[in-house]
C-alpha cells in the first residue's frame, strides 16, 4: 500500500490550525502493527 500526504499552503489554512501539522490527506496509523514510513 502506498500514500501520499502533502503539506499544506499556507494560504489555505484555517484559523488555529498548526502550519507544519496540517496535510491535504491524513491517515490513521494502525497501533501494534509494524508500520514503515519513508520521508
């Protein structure tokens, strides 16, 4: 499975919402499982 997230602009973000934390596509990460993240 693969995924793409990128962040978003800083034109589009909403009031109260952290600049380098907001992404266009979140996921939830599963717990207790392996999980391998390339960046």
């Amino acid at each position: 499975m693969s995924f793409d997230s990128y962040i978003t602009p800083t034109i589009d973000l909403l009031p109260g919402q952290l600049r380098l934390l907001e992404v266009d596509n979140r996921i939830i990460v599963p717990i207790n499982a392996p999980v391998r993240v390339l960046i």
